[in-house]
C-alpha cells in the first residue's frame, strides 16, 4: 500500500495523462459556491440549504495516512483554483477546462484549503479567490491552474503518523453571487511523485462531490460525461448503502454507479436508480456474502458516470447509515443526512499509483488501481471428511477468520485477550445443536496466539493475534460440532451471535501501529482514526433442508436349531427403514459374520439372502454372493433404495460352530445410504423387530438414550444375542512328588496339579489358588516356594504364571486374565514348597480352580492324584474327587522317662514315706499332643507291703515347650495316671517333671523295685518307654530312650532295726549311715561311763 509508485503519486487518476481529452475533465472531484450548490447538486456547500442551512461552513473532508518513519509529506492538488485559465475578453467562453462560471462575467468563488496534523492541530491554509492560484502574488494564475501544486504550504517535513486531514471548502463571504464551480484532482507523496517515492493513500471521510456544471449556452462543453473512480472501504455487516443527492441527468449521458467487490462480484443494487432533483435516494447493496462465507470486505470499486450539465453530492454508509431516500432538508423532511461525517459513513479511497484514463469515459488503455488495505472476514466449511449439515447428523464445522494485511506495513492486535483491540465471536449453541469443540481456537500469522474461550453456550470466543506483519496473512479458527434435530426443517443454523454479538473487533492501522506490539506510535488523538473497527461482520449460518433417518433391526427369526454334530443353525430376519425426508440411495446393509462368531468358532454355512418392501417405495437387491466372511454385503451394490418413509425386510440363515465358545454370540449389521446432499447416514442393528423403538424417528441412538417410557433393553443399536447350549465344568486334580528332608528342620515338598476344562464351552479366564498357610498352620510355617512353572498337557489354552505366589499372601497361581482353557485342554502347574513343621508329621492341602466365561464362572477343589476327574463323568466337583493331598514327614516320635528316689524317711509307726522324682523328655523331632506317664505303686510294694498314701503330683516344665497337667486323682493302685494327658503336651526337646511322695508300709520287706511308663501321642502315632533309674531319660543322647540300659528300675531299701533300736531300713542314702553311725556312739559312750560309776 505504501510501496513505491510505478507512475503517479496517487490520488485522482492524473488529469495531465488524459491524452484524448481536449478538456481534461475526467476523474476530477468537483464543488460548488455557496450561492448554486444545493439547486445544482452540492449538499455541503449552499450557504442556506443542505449541511450548511444551520449556518455552519461545511467542508469536504479528506485524509492522508502517513506511516512512521517519513521524511516528507507533500500534498498536491490539481488545478486548485477557481477559474484562473478563464479568458474573460471572450464572454461567451466563459469558463476554463474545469471550472465553470455561469456566464457572469466574473469570478467570486473562493476555495479554502486547510491541512491538520493527526493530533487536529491546523498546520496550512490556504485561501484562493476566483481566478488567484497564489493570494500573495497577484496575477500568478499559471501556478496552480491546471497542474499540481502544493500551493506553497503544503509540504511538511518529518510528518507525524497517522490521518492527517484536508478540510476543502468555500469560506462563505459576503458575497451573493458565488456560483461557480471548482474542480480539483488531490495526491499525497514523500516527496517523490515518480515510480521510486511512497504514495500515501487519501480517503473522503464522508462526502464527495462529482460531475459537471456546464449550462447549455456554453459553447466549450464538449457534451461528454465524467467517470469517477472510488474505492469504498467495506469492513462490517451484509450490506451497504449507496446515497446520491440531485442525480437527476439529461441525455444523452445518464448517471451510473458500478460497484465491484475486492473479489470481482457485482453486488445487487450496484447499478440502480438513483436521486431526483434536490432529493436523496439511496440504493442498498446486498448479496455479496453467503450463509457459508463473509470474507469479501475491504477495497471495493465504485466506477461513478456523471452526464453533462449535473453536480451530485455522494456517500457511502454502512448498516447503521439512516436511510435518506427522498428526503429533502429542513424539518420534518425525512432523515436526510445532517452531520460531517454522517453516522455509519464508509470511507472512499481514492485511486493509487499508476492510475490514468486515456478516455473520458474509460477505456481499455485505463488504469485505475486500489491502493492496498487490510481486510478481516470469515467463513466456515465442513472440517475434512466429515458429512453435509442435516438433521439428526453429527458433523464438524470449522470457523475460519481470515486476517489479511496486504500493505507493505504492520497492522496491530492485542497480544492478550483482555486488551483493547481483539477480535470476539460468538457462538450460539441453537438450542443444543451447537457445541463449542473445546480446545480447538487456534491463532496462525500473528505474533500472539493468546485465545480465550468463556461460556457454556452460547460460547464467547476472543483472539488476541498480537502484530500482523506486512504482506501476511493470519487465520483464527475454531471448531463446531453441528447436530441439527429434524423440527421445523427448512431451518437456519447461526454459526455466530446475532448481528449485534457477531464477530467483531478493532485494530491500529498501518499509520500508527508498532512492529513490535508495543504501545502504539501515534498518541491517543490520533489513534481516534488510526483504530479501525471490525464488524459485526455478516452472521454465517447453515441451511439445514433433509433430515436423513436410516435405521435398521435385526432378531433371530424363530429358534437356535442344535445339529447334533456340535453346529447350530440360527434363522436371522432384519427390517430396515427410511426414517428420514430424503431418498437414501444407494443403500447397503452388511452383516460381519467373522465378527459374530470369531475363532476358534467358524461359520460353516449361509443361505441364500431374500428381500422383500414391507411399506412404501423401495427396491433391495439380495447379493447372491453374501457368505458373511469374504464378503459382508447383503445387498447387491448400487441396486438398493428406500425412499422416504419406506421399510424393507432380509432373511437368511447362518450354520456355525461355536467350537467350546460359550457364548452368547453377539451380531449386529449396519445400514448405510447416500443422503440427497452425497452425505452417508449409517445405523447398527437394534435387537428386534422395531429399528426405532422410542419412536422418535431417529434410529442411531445409544443404548442409554431411551425415554423412561422405553425399557433400556430397546435401545436402540443393541446388538442382536445369540446363545448355544453348553456346560462349564472345571476340575483340579493335585499330588506330593516328593517330600525331602533338608537335614535343618525343614522338608521341601514338590507339588503338580493338573487342571482340566472337563465342560463344553471354552474358558476365558482360569485360575488356580493354593492357601499354603492353611495348609502348614502354626507352629508349621513355609519357608519358600518357588515361581509355579506351567504348560499345556493336551489341548487348545494358555497359562500365564504368578510370579508374585508365595501361598500367603498371594495365594493365586496365575494370572487369570491371561490364562484360558478351551474345552477339553489339559494344563500343568508345579512348584515347591519348603517348609518347617514345626514337630508336625502330618498336613493336609487342597487347591481350588476356577474357569469363567460370558455365561458364568465354575470352580472346582483339587482331589488327591492327577486325574481331575476320575470317574470321567463331566463333573470333577463331587465326592470322592475333592479329597485333599495328605503331606507327611518321615520324623521320629520318641519319648523318654526317668526316676529316682530323694528321700526315704522312717515315719517312727512302721510306715516310711519316699519322695520320687520323674523326668519326662521328648527326645524325637515331633511335637507330641498327648503325654501320660502311670506309675503302679501296687506293683512296686507288693502285698504284704502296702501303699499307705500319695500326695498329688506336683508338674513343672524344665526347658522347651510343653504343658503338663498334673492328675489329683492319681493314688497308685486304682488311679496310675500322673498326668491328664489330653492336656498334656511335650514338643520336641521339651523336658518336663513330675514329684511326689509315697507313703507305704514294708511289713518286714526292706527292698523294692520301681518303674514307671511314659507315652506320647500325636497324629503319626503314640510311643511309649519305661523310665530309667535316675534324671537322664536318654543318658546316651541317641534319641531312643527305650533301648537295653534305658530302661532300668528305680530300687527302693529300707532297714529294720531290732531291740531298742527299731528296725531301722537300709537304705541306699549315705546320709543316713552316717546319722545312724553317730547316734550309736553316743548311746554307747553313755553306757560306759554308767559302768564306771
């Protein structure tokens, strides 16, 4: 836009380049004094009518933008006098070649020029009387008359940025006679007109006058028409306006107005009627944007034909412009325009470099070009592969807002969505048919992404693209999924808010934007003009027309039919309708058999495919090479329809093989047809007969998304059951192959069990658990065990070790969803395990496995062997074959006893009382349950010796563990035991004692012998052994206490003593010798001395 001009330094196409023309009248703007205006066409000059009735002076407005960084500004204007080339000694010519008298004899128009910096700040004026090019230098018409001139004031150096404004009016003196006209060409440069210099684009902010006024006694008119080029700058709304004041013509040559937008259309309105005498008319344009695109805004092209003998004052205004048709001014005439710039103007840009006419109407040697402006739009289009917007269809539009900035400087946004200048769309949600696709607002071409999105519908989206660099083009997108329901068709979709709320925004332009996205260059006066608004651009929407509607059931036609010879045969009928208002052709329902019955089931066999219309127009094709495997179609391709509204039917029959599967199977077939608009509507089959059962015309419905008034089972792409006959049956079979003693206490035991699917339907989930803490419970513990290694004995199946079993805490075998068994497969599974039992023998260990499939889920507890089911009977969980594997330790019971005698005392009566004490030792490796040890002291002071009393047994364990209980009953003859023994218990290398004392009568008896028995108990069995003389049970240490030497008896000797000296028992205790020994000398020593008195 700012580029170096190939020609011309822009502005009105050069009047000096118009080569055929005698008169040089072509494309220059035109005003009127204030004394002839509004009667001849010009609103804004006539001292008393039109804008200036209010007594204010009216001026033509024009502005040049200036971009940073200039060096010079030069404003030129083309012959900006008023009559100065007029010969006044030839009054019938009275007029030059563009300005016009009106045969006065004089020239009394003046023509203000003023210049203001973009702050407002007036910098030069100019005041040129009639017939003066120069005020100060009288006489000095050839400076300005006929070429270009800045008039000597208007040349700035180092411009400030922005809109700098050219006021052109007439001052409105005293004068009475001011009614000529002044036609003028404008360019604005840096200085340099030619191809190497910068062109700075003017624009009328509101009104421009153009025509001719020549009267028909002027003898030069050359009675040829003026063509006007514009450029009108369209950036909001679906239409625009085309106002016209006083366009009444003569012939030959009639007014025109052509528009063409940036692309190339022809709006409609662009060549009609225009005003009547003293009166407005305004045309409005329309139809230069669609429901589905809104990007032809920017630089349009206005080509204006004024005929002979007429001025026309003219405006553009957009949606928010009064309408001024046939209004004329002063009170209570309509809503004529009655401000500068009037509310809702368009700018009118004038011609850029290289412009030029060679006729004066225009011809092919023309060249009037557009300067360059930025331009936003925006459009939608179905995202790639997604179907046409009908009712009950999902699809994606995606909203494109295309930011294209065409000139050689930037433009600048916001860089975050909450600055000033942003671009904001709306979207409505359409009453739920509209969603935002969350995460989908994309910037690419700015320097910012910054986007927000806030809403839940309808969604309020905001760009913030920062700096949009020169020659780039930015694109703002956004994602929509669209689905329409079938009420009110025909029907519009809006894809942004109303037109209040549709997409808009602002930006600094290229005057004063800063590349950097900084704050701006220009200050806040003169950002006034150098924002520019953006909208609300037209509102896009969509046409919704048809409402396709295909829906499809499909159920078994009668029963599952068992062959005998493991295959079943199912019947299958579907009934498929039109739903929808447009014809579906073509149309195609498949059925994947393959799917339906997958390995290791197989389809065996498939009839031939029948059709049939149940209702309303159609045709169905079978094809003739449907198998369900190879080929899916079930209808010939291209051959089949339905019309709208109308059903038709299948039927055919399917053999398969479930091979062990069990079921049930489940089918679906899917419909599809060809909408009217090429779109593809599908349905997968609903179980039944009705492919809509809520009935609410639309058939590809979830299962959940069913009225109450529906039972859930109907909705609505159920896919159609098919269930076979079968059993689960499971069993487990588990043996010891081997039990080692690992010399330290502990023994390793190697286990296999053997699963079985003994059923008739195939497993899809199986796992084996074993409770090993069951199994070994304490004091027993495990150890160890070992990773469980599997395979396949026989058959189809797989078994996924646990890795993690340890028979504890995690007690599971395998993993169950990656171990299967199909029917009749045979797995293995072994692993070891090391335990301590901890004086155990015996133990006792059952495993459970379970299978699962669709139809349920069947366990089985292990029998003790390899054959899971050993009667062969189908069924492994029945009694006789759940029988837990028995694990028993080759260890030693054995059990040691021994007594002595710590105290014979002679009671004085005949009686003497012994006090015994007895050791019991668990000298095997197991535990023992049950401890007893008898003494029959009948047998030990054999009549005419007798017991005469026993004190209860007093117990107590010296080291390891056990318990004793002592028996209060015991006495010796009736009573021999010492112990309860059922609360008795000795583990391994436990010892225990038991004293008490016996008090017994030797009736002249002085030796007797003692021996009592011990025993233990548990579940490997009892031992007994008989007790040893002494404390030692074992005094060899080898285990065995019941072996030769062992096992002998306790003596027991008293003596008796005759005279006076009782008989006194001899004992076997040295202490009592001794005792004895010395009472004896005492009483001897006594007697002596009695004899020597």
């Amino acid at each position: 836009m700012f580029s170096a001009s190939p020609a011309f330094g822009g502005g009105t196409p050069d009047p000096s380049n118009v080569a055929l023309s005698t008169t040089n009248r072509n494309a220059l703007m035109e005003m009127l004094g204030p004394d002839r205006g509004f009667g001849f066409g010009d609103y804004l000059t006539d001292r008393v009518s039109g804008l200036q009735r209010g007594g204010a002076v009216e001026t033509y407005d024009f502005y040049i933008e200036v971009p940073p960084g200039q060096t010079q500004l030069v404003l030129q204007i083309f012959d900006a006098d008023a009559g100065a080339g007029d010969n006044l000694a030839t009054p019938i010519v009275n007029e030059d070649l563009h300005d016009e008298n009106n045969a006065t004899g004089n020239w009394e128009m003046s023509t203000t020029y003023q210049l203001f910096d973009p702050s407002g700040v007036s910098v030069a004026i100019r005041n040129l009387p009639g017939q003066d090019c120069d005020p100060a230098t009288a006489g000095l018409q050839s400076f300005c008359d006929n070429a270009w001139s800045d008039l000597g004031a208007f040349t700035i150096p180092n411009p400030a940025p922005g809109h700098w404004r050219l006021a052109i009016g007439s001052p409105n003196t005293a004068l009475t006679s001011e009614d000529e006209s002044n036609s003028y060409g404008l360019r604005a440069h840096d200085g340099d007109a030619s191809a190497s210099g910068n062109e700075f684009p003017i624009y009328a902010n509101t009104f421009v006058g153009v025509g001719q006024v020549y009267t028909s006694s002027a003898g030069a008119d050359p009675g040829f028409s003026r063509t006007h080029d514009f450029f009108p700058f369209i950036r909001r709304d679906c239409t625009c306006e085309s106002n016209d004041f006083d366009s009444d013509s003569s012939a030959p040559i009639d007014e025109s107005t052509v528009f063409t937008t940036r692309t190339g259309a022809t709006p409609t309105g662009s060549n009609g009627t225009l005003s009547l005498a003293t009166l407005w008319r305004q045309n409005v344009l329309t139809n230069w944007t669609t429901e589905q695109d809104a990007n032809d805004y920017g630089l349009w092209r206005l080509r204006w034909t004024t005929g002979r003998f007429n001025h026309i004052t003219y405006y553009m205004g957009d949606d928010t412009n009064f309408d001024p048709s046939n209004a004329a001014p002063g009170p209570g005439n309509g809503v004529e325009p009655n401000s500068n710039p009037e509310n809702g103007a368009i700018r009118l840009y004038l011609p850029a470099d290289g412009s030029r006419l060679f006729g004066l109407a225009g011809g092919a040697n023309d060249a009037v070009n557009a300067p360059l402006k930025p331009w936003v739009g925006h459009s939608w289009a179905l995202v790639a592969g997604e179907p046409p917007i009908e009712a009950n269809v999902t699809s994606i539009v995606r909203m494109t807002i295309t930011v294209a900035n065409p000139t050689a400087y930037p433009i600048q946004f916001s860089n975050v969505t909450g600055g000033p200048n942003v671009i904001v769309a709306t979207l409505p949600d359409n009453g739920g048919q509209t969603t935002y696709v969350a995460g989908s607002a994309t910037i690419t071409g700015g320097a910012a992404t910054a986007t927000s999105v806030t809403g839940t519908g309808p969604w309020t989206l905001t760009f913030a693209p920062g700096v949009i660099a020169a020659g780039v083009t930015a694109t703002l997108t956004y994602d929509i999924q669209v689905r329409p329901t079938a009420t009110g068709l025909p029907k519009s979709l809006f894809f942004v808010g109303t037109f209040g709320t549709a997409t808009q925004g602002s930006y600094i332009d290229e005057t004063c934007a800063n590349a950097s996205g900084g704050a701006s260059v220009c200050g806040a006066t003169a950002l006034t003009n150098a924002t520019l608004s953006i909208g609300p651009l037209c509102r896009l929407t969509a046409l919704v027309t048809t409402a396709p509607s295909l829906a499809v059931a499909k159920q078994i036609n009668g029963t599952v039919t068992d062959n005998g010879n493991g295959t079943f045969t199912v019947p299958f009928r579907l009934v498929v309708e039109n739903l929808g208002t447009t014809t579906m052709t073509p149309l195609q329902v498949t059925d994947d058999l393959a799917a339906a019955f997958p390995a290791p089931s197989s389809v065996v066999g498939v009839t031939a495919v029948s059709t049939s219309i149940l209702s309303g127009v159609g045709t169905l094709i079978g094809n003739g090479a449907y198998n369900g495997v190879g080929d899916t179609n079930l209808l010939s391709a291209g051959g089949s329809s339905l019309n709208a509204g109308a059903a038709g039917q299948i039927d055919f029959s399917v053999t398969f093989n479930p091979n062990g599967m069990p079921g049930p199977f489940f089918n679906q077939a899917i419909a599809s047809g060809t909408t009217s608009l090429g779109g593809t509507f599908v349905d997968s089959s609903d179980d039944g007969t009705d492919p809509d059962p809520d009935g609410d015309g639309i058939g590809n419905e979830a299962g959940t998304g069913c009225p109450s008034t529906v039972a859930a089972t109907n909705c609505e792409n159920d896919a159609t059951p098919i269930q076979v006959s079968g059993a689960n049956a499971i069993g487990l079979a588990k043996q010891v192959s081997n039990i080692i003693n690992n010399g330290n206490g502990t023994f390793t035991a190697s286990f296999v069990l053997t699963v079985e699917n003994v059923g008739s339907l195939n497993f899809t989930s199986v796992q084996v658990t074993d409770d090993l803490v069951a199994t070994f419970p304490a004091p027993a513990s495990v150890v160890s065990v070992t990773t469980p290694a599997v395979s396949i004995v026989s058959g189809v199946g797989t078994l996924a070790p646990n890795g993690a079993f340890n028979g504890t805490s995690d007690t599971n075998l395998l993993n169950s969803g990656s171990s299967t068994l199909n029917l009749g497969a045979v797995g293995q599974i072994s692993f070891d395990v090391t335990f301590n039992p901890a004086g155990s023998a015996n133990f006792s260990n059952s495993a459970i496995a379970a299978g699962s499939n669709t139809t349920g889920n069947v366990t089985d507890t292990s029998d003790d062997g390899t054959d899971p089911d050993p009667d062969g009977d189908g069924n492994a969980n029945e009694p006789g074959e759940n029988d837990a594997t028995p694990i028993h330790v080759n260890a030693a019971n054995a059990i040691g006893l021994a007594k002595q005698v710590g105290n014979i005392v002679d009671n004085g009566n005949g009686t003497f009382t012994a006090s015994f004490v007895l050791t019991v030792e668990n000298v095997g490796s197991l535990n023992f349950t049950s401890v007893q040890v008898t003494d029959d002291l009948v047998a030990t002071f054999p009549a005419p010796a007798s017991v005469v009393s026993v004190t209860t047994p007093a117990v107590s364990i010296l080291s390891g563990v056990g318990t004793l209980a002592p028996n209060g009953a015991f006495n010796g003859a009736s009573d021999t035991n010492l112990l309860n023994s059922g609360s008795s218990t000795l583990n391994l290398g436990a010892t225990g004692q038991i004293s008490f004392d016996v008090t017994f009568n030797p009736a002249g008896q002085t030796n007797f012998f003692n021996a009592a028995l011990a025993s233990g108990s548990n579940l490997s069995g009892n031992v007994t052994d008989a007790s040893d003389n002494g404390a030692d049970p074992d005094q060899d240490g080898d285990g065995n206490a019941n072996e030769p030497g062992e096992n002998d008896a306790t003596p027991i000797t008293v003596t008796i003593i005759a005279g006076p000296i009782r008989d006194v028992p001899v004992v076997n205790d040295i202490r009592v010798w001794l005792l004895l020994i010395a009472v004896l000398g005492i009483l001897g020593a006594v007697s002596l001395r009695r004899a020597a008195d």
